[in-house]
C-alpha cells in the first residue's frame, strides 16, 4: 500500500509540476539532445515584415533549443533577395541573425537573374548554386522545412 501510494505521489508531482522527471521521459530528452534541432526557412518575399517574422522565429526557436543545440539557415528565392542587399531594410537584422550563427544563403540562379554579385549582398551572407537545390538537400537530411 505504501509502496502504491509513493508511485501516486510520484506521478501527481510530475502531472502537476513537482519538478520529478520520470526515467523514460529523462531518457527520451538525453536522446534528443544527442544531435542538433535544424531547421531551415524559406523566404520568397520582398517584404521586411515577412523577414521579420522569419527572423523572429529564427531566433526564438535558437533562444528556446539553445544556440549549441540548433543549425538554422535562412534561404532567400527569388524576390526575397532584395532583402539581402546591401541597402536592405532588414540589414541590421540580418547582420545580428548571422552574429548568432544563423546561416542567411542567397540563390545563385535568382543572383543570376537579377544580375547581382556577392558584393551587392549584405557581408557574411552565403551564395548557394539554387536556393530549392539547398532547400531540398537539407529536407533529405533530415532538416525541418518552414516557411512564413
């Protein structure tokens, strides 16, 4: 009977936020935490408030799994290459998103399209050959995809 009632204890305390871990659900977040969350986003807009949306959840998902847990990379297609210029709107964003490791890739075919060079983009952004090559690429390897 005691030993019944401790278990009832127990399980009332982790249910309700006595701080007690079972074994299994410590087992289950140690194996988690064997390999990194990654979590690459796509943004085709030309507009600083998708940008910062996706840069919010960037980095609001790295706050929460923790830098040394996470890779994050941002893949710009297409108009939302204008936001990687060096006159973007969202620069200082996207300088402060690549100080916290948060890769920022541009597509070369859009680059090429747009008769842009790497000097044109904020320094310290990445240029890919295609930026769905990049995306599917990462999807295959297990990244998570998201898209604002």
């Amino acid at each position: 009977m005691k030993r019944t009632l401790a278990a009832l204890a127990l399980s009332a305390a982790a249910v309700f936020g006595g701080g007690f871990v079972p074994q299994a659900h410590a087992d289950t977040l140690a194996a988690k935490s064997q390999g990194k969350y990654q979590l690459v986003i796509q943004v085709t807009d030309d507009n600083p408030k998708v940008w910062n949306l996706a840069l919010n959840n960037a980095f609001a998902f790295q706050r929460n799994v923790g830098k040394g847990n996470s890779e994050i990379e941002i893949v710009a297609i297409g108009p939302g290459l204008d936001m990687l210029k060096a006159e973007s709107k969202v620069k200082d964003r996207i300088d402060q998103a690549l100080d916290q490791s948060i890769d920022v890739v541009a597509c070369g075919e859009t680059m090429h399209a747009m008769k842009l060079t790497k000097d044109d983009l904020i320094g310290g952004v990445r240029v890919v050959p295609g930026g769905l090559i990049e995306i599917a690429d990462k999807e295959r390897a297990g990244w998570v995809y998201y898209r604002p």
